[in-house]
C-alpha cells in the first residue's frame, strides 16, 4: 500500500473516531427532555439500543443494590453495573447510584452477623460503592425507611434520639463515600399519602439541619398513581418543596391499556413535570416484557410506541 493510500487510511480511521466518539459523548440531542429537567429511565442487565432515543438519565434497576452486588461475603460482582455507570459516563447522562441502605435486597448473610461485623461491613460496602462509582451524580443514600426498614439498623444507630439515628448514620457515611454526589432519600405511597408525607417531612428535615441530604426522592409507581387526583399530587408536592430542596420523581409508572394509560399520563405527567421544585423524572423500565408490572411499558416489542409515550415524546419536547 502507499504512503498515500496509507495516509489517506489513517485520516479516515481517525474522522471515524472522531465522528464516533461524538456520538457515544453527545447523544443527549436525541433524548426527548434537553431543557432543565433530565427525563430518566432504568438500565437492567445491558442497555437497550432504543434508550438515547428517549432518555437522558441512568437508574440501575437492581445491580447497585447491595444484595446484588455482594450476594456472597466479600465477593463483590459489579460488571451490570459498571455497564451501566459506563454508559452514562460516556454519554453524558447522569447516573444514579441506586441505593446504598435498604431492608428489601439487603445480603442474606447480614442478618446473622453480630452487630459490629455488621457496622464494619456496611461501612465497607458504603466505602467500597464509593470508590468504584466516585463521579455519580445521585445516590439513593437510604430507600423506603418508612417502609423497608434494614435488619441491622441497631447496628448503625437504631431508632436513636431522633428517632432516625440509622438514617442519619447512612447519610454520615455517604456524604464521605460520595463527597461530590448529591445525596437522596428515597421512599414510595408518598405522592398519593399527604399524612405519609409529613412523616417522610420529619426524617428530611432532620437530615437537612445537619447539612446531609440534597435532595428528595418519590417513586410514583402505578399503585400510586393510577387512581392518585391532581390535587392530592399538589399537595404533597407542595409539602416536599416546602422544605426547600429539589425533589426527584425516582420510579415513575403508569398502568393501563393504551387509552387508559394515555389518558392518566396526560392528566398527572404534568403535575410532575411542571412543579418548579421537582428538577428530574425518571421511569421505572419502558419496554414490554422488561417491566416489572405489566402494562406500564411504553414501547411494544416490535418497537412501536404505545400513545402514551407519542404523546410523552410531543410533550416534554414542546
């Protein structure tokens, strides 16, 4: 081949690079929200070749939770994550880092420790999702406390004087584990529950008079939302605003077939969508077959979309 030929070749080689390298990095042009408010979903075991098409923010569905990753003691497997931290590194997207203390998907092997090997492995896996995951952007610091309270809770602090002394523990050893992140609570039955709310109120705001939470998570799954009135919505959006911080719709799903579906995105979509306090919205899965209830996808297996999300799409681009 000639020097020509050859020079030609590389020129070619690195546009192509180049090109390429602007695709993986900029493809947020092609995702439905580019104003303010990131428009998130799920990323379970590999990415769906459709996901840039409409998102722009990146939740693992389960393998940043602990069980997940340490399902054996001291064996620490995060090749699904790291799949999905990646992609959203190389895209430009957020990723959230979900969820560091939870009762439901905690190790089977916790539970029989004794209470200080269960604060030094805590400890560890807090420091361990620290140093793998350093430039996430979020991080489900504590899911469903109200709910799905952690087996070893006494061994981080228990109810405590506060009352919440585990959570502010959690929160404690985050914020070093995770110094550039923002920090998030997380829990569901929030946006349909106004009294549920004032008690979800009382742990934030404890966390945010010791300067360790930055923003509020709510789920909004479909038993929330389907039957859920405008109002109510409001309300408890106004009480979580009330405390200052942004608020983040963390699992949002809608069930339905396609004109009941359509009918209940167009009438509570919004309410999320255009509260000035909630700053992001990420769905809970959007494929058929690959959510974890059924009818709440919003593109079919053949790849069509379902009208609610023609109508999602029209909408958050407008």
């Amino acid at each position: 081949m000639s020097k020509f030929k050859v020079g030609k070749l590389v020129s070619s080689l690195a546009l192509a690079g180049v090109l390429l390298s602007s695709v993986l990095i900029n493809p947020a042009s092609a995702s439905m929200a580019n104003g303010g408010k990131f428009l998130g979903n799920i990323i379970a075991g590999s990415v769906p070749a459709s996901f840039g098409t409409y998102w722009n923010q990146v939740t693992p569905e389960n393998s940043t939770k602990w069980g997940s990753v340490e399902g054996s003691r001291n064996n620490m497997n995060w090749s699904q994550a790291d799949t999905a931290y990646n992609y959203a590194r190389n895209n430009g997207f957020p990723f959230k880092f979900h969820t560091l203390v939870w009762g439901a998907q905690e190790p089977g092997w916790i539970s029989g420790l004794s209470a200080a090997d269960q604060k030094a492995e805590v400890t560890q896996w807090i420091k361990a999702a620290g140093q793998r995951y350093p430039n996430a952007e979020f991080v489900d610091v504590v899911n469903e406390p109200l709910h799905q309270k952690p087996s070893f809770r006494n061994a981080i602090g228990g109810d405590g004087s506060t009352g919440w002394d585990w959570v502010i523990w959690s929160f404690q050893q985050a914020r070093q584990a995770f110094p550039n992140a923002k920090l998030m609570i997380n829990e569901y039955g929030i946006i349909n529950d106004p009294s549920l709310t004032d008690q979800y109120v009382n742990i934030i705001n404890q966390l945010k008079s010791r300067g360790l939470i930055d923003g509020i998570g709510i789920q909004c799954h479909q038993f929330s939302m389907d039957t859920v009135s405008v109002n109510t919505m409001n309300t408890v959006l106004n009480k979580l605003a009330a405390t200052g911080l942004p608020i983040y719709v963390s699992e949002l799903d809608i069930t339905g077939d396609d004109n009941t579906q359509l009918a209940r995105y167009k009438e509570k979509f919004p309410v999320l969508w255009k509260h000035s306090a909630v700053k992001g919205v990420t769905l809970w899965g959007y494929i058929q077959g690959q959510t974890w209830i059924s009818n709440t996808h919003l593109l079919n297996s053949n790849g069509t979309e379902r009208p609610a999300l023609q109508w999602l799409r029209q909408y958050v681009q407008s």
